[in-house]
C-alpha cells in the first residue's frame, strides 16, 4: 500500500474536520477553539447548533466550512424533526450536515425509510454538503454495508464513522469500514472519527482511503506535525567538495 503523501501542515489541515461537541463549553471556550480553527485553517468545524452562528461570525470571511449536527448523538427522532433542525441550521449559517442514522431501522432493515429520510433533509439542505454517521462500532459488517448503500442512494454525500459517543474504533477497525465502504457505496465520499490522536494514524487513514478525518484533537495533531516538519531548522556546517590538503 502506497503511504499518502501529506506535503505539509496546511494540506494535513485541509484533510481535517477540527470537532468540538462538547455540550457543556462556555462562549469564551467556543471563540478560543474557533481561532484555532482559523490559525490553521481546517476544511471545516463541526460544532453544536448552539454555536453556528457565533462560527459564522467569526469564520465567516475564511474558506472554512461550519458544519453541525441533526439528530445527534442517537439518531433516533423522526424524520420531519431531523429536517427541521436541518433547515434550522443552514439558515443559520452551516454549509455542512451531520445527520445521525436511525439505527433501529437499519437493525429492522427498513431502508426505505433511512434512504426516505436521507432524502428528505437532502432535498431539504440543497447543495450544502450532507454527511450520514452510521455508528460502526455498533453494527455488524454487513449493516455497515447496508448503511453506506442506502445513504449512497439517497444522495449524501459523505459517510462517517462514528459520533464519538461511543469506545473510539482502532486503526484497522477504521481501515476495515473503509474498505466495506468502498466496495458497497463505492461513489459515497468517507470521514472516519474516533482514535486518530496523532500524525501516524491520521496518515495511516488516509491511506486506508478515508476522505476526511474528524478529530477533535486537529488543532494537535496539525501542530505537532508543523513543529516537527517545518518549524525544526537545521543549519547545516559549511563544506567543501574537494579533499584538503
């Protein structure tokens, strides 16, 4: 497997949802964590809908996008409240939604009524970007499969991983979603969440064919990665190309 080859900080940022849904942060909190997402400049923020418009203010003028999410953390409300939350927050200024899979209708195999719902609220959002968490950790293999495929039919456009609610996937289980990903919902774009700490895993995902990585650990792994790639200079010692006498 050909390692994917990060140029520097500011792609390894672009590669990164930097997440905070923390349900108890302050204002003061939110802003802090919101001027480390412009410092480094992620390709999106995923926050609580409490916080989209205090995002919009301040990122408004940047190229990174707000996301937010529906449904969240279980999933399990109907489908016109999902809608309505969804509306609710690109009017208040998200450009991304994260939509929580109904998981009791992916046990019961009722995909008509996930890809119905799916559609619902992609009809609803227009072109913004829609996400569908799908919980794998929860599911079989074969329900990973099934939940990419219909969120692939209803015309999402990404699938991701996990909610963080839940024990943080290990690196093959991540790369081991990916691939069933790829094979049943082949057009669908992947974010993985969940135990990606550091530079190696987050590297190590993306080559397993991830699209994105949500973390709410961005802000560390993009640093530590420009203090040891780009900040450490070296000077090196003058030197001659012929023999002293």
């Amino acid at each position: 497997m050909v390692g994917y080859n990060i140029k520097n900080s500011k792609e390894l940022a672009s590669c990164i949802n930097y997440t905070n849904l923390n349900n108890m942060i302050t204002e003061d909190e939110m802003r802090e964590f919101l001027e480390k997402a412009k410092e480094l400049n992620f390709n999106s923020v995923v926050i609580s809908p409490t916080y989209v418009p205090l995002a919009k203010e301040i990122l408004g003028e940047t190229n990174i996008n707000i996301g937010s999410v529906v449904g969240f953390p279980l999933g399990f409300e109907d489908s016109d409240s999902k809608k309505a939350e969804a509306i609710t927050l690109i009017e208040n200024g998200a450009d991304e939604i994260e939509v929580v899979l109904n998981l009791s209708h992916l046990k019961d195999e009722k995909y008509s009524l996930i890809e119905n719902e799916i559609k619902q609220i992609r009809d609803a959002i227009g072109d913004r970007i829609l996400k569908v968490i799908v919980e794998t950790k929860a599911l079989e293999d074969y329900e990973k499969a099934n939940a990419a495929k219909a969120a692939e039919k209803a015309g999402a456009d990404y699938v991701k991983t996990a909610t963080g609610f839940m024990t943080p996937n290990h690196i093959f289980e991540n790369v081991n979603d990916i691939n069933i990903f790829q094979k049943h919902a082949p057009k669908i774009k992947i974010e993985t969440f969940g135990g990606i700490n550091d530079y190696k895993t987050a590297n190590q995902v993306l080559t397993g064919g991830a699209d994105k990585i949500g973390s709410d650990l961005g802000y560390e792994i993009v640093k530590r990665y420009k203090d040891l790639r780009e900040n450490t200079q070296v000077t090196p010692k003058p030197i001659t190309l012929t023999k002293k006498d």
